[in-house]
C-alpha cells in the first residue's frame, strides 16, 4: 500500500498524518510539497492534513486549493483515488469543489480543541466500513473554522444521497446537521473536521482514527 501527504504551508499534522498511516497500516508514505505539478505513481491514498496553510489569510484552505499539487490531486480523485481530508484539508477540498458546502467560524467565534464523540451515519463506505456495527467513535477536534455550512438542497441531497459519514454528538462548532465529516457523491473523497490522526493509538485516548486509515487503504 501507498499513501502520500500534501504539504502545505503552514500545515502542522503533516508528519503526525504520515506517523498514523505508517503505524495503523504499515502502508508507505511520500511527503509530497504542495509546488510539486506531479503525484508518486501507484497511490492508493491521498491526504490533505491539518494546519494553518497560507497561515489562513483570505479564507481557510482557499489559497491551498490553488497549489499546484492540487491539479493533480483532482486528476487522481477522478481516477478513483481515496482521498482524505483532514481539518484544514477538508476546508482545502471545500474550496477546491471536491466537496460541496463550506466550513465558516465557529458559532461562539472561539477556537476549539478537545476529544469528541462522533456517531458513525454511514459505514457503508471505503472509509468507514471497518468500524463494523459500531455506531460510536471518538476522535479530536482542533479548529477555529470547525462549521459546516450547506444550502438547503445540498443538505438534502447529502442527508438523501448518504454522504454524510459523521456527525458530533455533542457539535462543538455549530455544524448544520451536527455534521463532523461527509463524502462525495463517488465514494472516494472523505473530509472530516474531526482528525483521526491523533487517535490512532491507545496513548492518545483513542484508536478509532486507525480504523479509518485501514478501512481507506483496505478498499484499494
């Protein structure tokens, strides 16, 4: 299995990204710099991680989406490519147009970073079909521009179509529909503000985010 991780400026769970892939799935891991204009062939997963790229100026993830690596991540996410993005990636992938909706403020305009508790909506799919009939899972949350916002028909056509993969338990950023994380209509393209790369082993007070690299990487 290989995996590659897009890093950014101002991204700081890159290595951590790379460290939970390696250790969940024993997989390969490039670090790949967002200038670069070409992929390593034969990936079997694609992360965009946390951070702060471009330290957030304009809108969070809106100058990363620019990157020259993302043209190729599009390519590859057409190909049916996994692709995750984590936090700041899936902010990234918003802007980009490989999700639908947009991540805004946080409703009390306050940063948050603590453990949640997450309601798995969907383990139908490549990303979360590991977690079996478990329907509780806990990750970390570290994010300041944490809330989901969608119109009312794409709200409808998420909740109709089963994109929707996660939602809090307890939303501690305002996401409409408590919603944590969410796919594309195609299956292969999974953003999550929650990250699972700080709850891959027991010492972090959690394993579920190893769950979730497996299952990406166990679908190649």
């Amino acid at each position: 299995m290989k995996a590659a991780v897009i890093v950014f400026p101002g991204s700081n769970c890159d290595r951590d990204c790379k460290v939970a892939i390696e250790r969940s799935t024993g997989a390969s891991v490039d670090m790949v710099w967002h200038g670069e204009t070409t992929l390593p062939s034969g990936l079997d997963l694609i992360v965009l991680p946390g951070g702060f790229s471009y330290g957030d100026y304009l809108r969070c993830g809106a100058m990363a989406a620019l990157s020259p690596v993302m043209t190729d991540v599009k390519a590859a996410a057409a190909r049916g490519v996994a692709v995750v993005g984590i936090c700041n990636g899936f902010q990234i992938l918003c802007e980009a147009g490989l999700l639908p909706g947009a991540l805004l403020r946080n409703e009390h305009l306050k940063y948050v970073c603590k453990p949640v508790d997450l309601k798995v909506v969907n383990s139908q799919n490549r990303f979360t079909s590991g977690y079996g009939t478990r329907r509780e899972v806990t990750m970390t949350v570290g994010n300041g521009e944490g809330n989901f916002f969608a119109d009312a028909e794409t709200l409808a056509r998420l909740e109709g179509e089963g994109q929707v993969v996660f939602r809090y338990l307890d939303n501690p950023n305002g996401s409409t529909a408590d919603i944590a994380g969410l796919i594309n209509a195609k299956g292969n393209i999974l953003g999550l503000m929650p990250h699972p790369d700080r709850a891959f082993e027991a010492e972090l007070g959690s394993t579920d985010g190893a769950i979730l690299f497996q299952s990406a990487l166990a679908s190649a």
